[in-house]
C-alpha cells in the first residue's frame, strides 16, 4: 500500500498502541486527517480487541506499552491480517530490539521523538533502501552500555532478575541504568 487508501478506495485501517494516552490521540487524530480510518490503544489487551473488531492495515506500536512489551503483539497482530504493516516507534531504541522486531514481522522501526511526516512516510515504505549510508561515527561508550544491557535483557526473555544475574549486577542497577533514555550516539 503506496498511499492511506486501499485498493477499493476506502481509507486504510490503522490502530496506535501507545500507553502514552495524549500522544496515541493526537497521533490518531492527526493520521485521520491525512486520509487513514485511525483508532488508538493504550495497552495490549485493548489493542488485541480493537485490531479484532477493525482488522487494520496499519498497526504503530510502542515498543514499552506499560510492563508489556510491543514485541509480544507483532505476531499477534500478524495472525489477524497476515498483510498488516506494523512500524515499531520507540523512545528506548536499541539494535537488540529493531532486529527482533523485524525478525517477528514488523516492517519498520523509528525512534520517538518523531514527526507526523517521518510516520507516514515510514508507513508508506514497503520497499527496504539498500542506499542508506552507514553511521559516519562509532557508538558512545554510554550507547554502547545500553546496547549491551537491551541484548542481554533481550536473550533473558525481558526477565531484569535473569538479567543481572548474567551482567554481575544487582537488579535494583539495572533497572535504573534501563530506566534512563539511551544515548543518542
């Protein structure tokens, strides 16, 4: 899908699950008034019944909905609409999770903060970029911490006691160290 209709000419379908309640209504209420038929979710259970009653085209999906993770609704989401095209946004980024998210199905993945524009023009890429240039400069050391952390908590199923365990850390360090924003470099 190229554009916010679909082939017979009726608005696509798109849901935004986001526990950010004021963030999920504007977003909704703005792709609405580029053309697409947007609902919002605020949490994973409401967000399952919701994409049952509307079937979307389109999901957005944050990937930390309260405790929950987005990952868990890839697949989910997928079993209702085998085509939907699911764009991971997230303000907690990580290379660990863009590679699982894309491994369970999702087709794109931006980081929060994000414009409108740079939304729908995700939402309307279906074809990968092969001309999309590197990185000029390595990671930071704090970024790299932070990726480290995410693959760890990654390979422990998100379980943070697994994962300080493996790390040599006290749980209570981790969760403060995830709880912070990553570094952008």
């Amino acid at each position: 899908m190229k554009s916010s209709e679909n082939p017979d000419k009726h608005p696509a379908r798109l849901i935004v699950i986001d526990d950010d309640e004021t963030f999920a209504q504007v977003l909704s209420n703005t792709l609405n008034k580029q053309g697409y038929s947007a609902v919002h979710a605020l949490d994973c259970t409401q967000a399952l019944k919701l994409a049952q009653q509307t079937r979307p085209d389109y999901a957005i999906v944050d990937l930390r909905i309260g405790q929950e993770s987005g990952l868990n609704l890839i697949q989910q989401l997928k079993s209702l609409n085998a085509d939907i095209y699911i764009l991971i946004l997230t303000g907690y980024a990580s290379i660990a999770t863009a590679v699982e998210a894309i491994k369970l199905g999702a087709a794109h993945y931006l980081t929060k903060p994000a414009e409108t524009r740079e939304i729908i023009k995700a939402l309307q890429k279906q074809d990968a970029d092969p001309g999309v240039e590197p990185s000029a400069h390595p990671l930071s050391v704090k970024r790299l911490e932070w990726e480290h952390l995410q693959k760890v908590l990654l390979d422990h199923d998100g379980n943070i006691s697994a994962a300080a365990r493996a790390l040599g850390m006290h749980r209570r360090t981790l969760q403060r160290k995830l709880a912070k924003k990553p570094s952008r470099k």
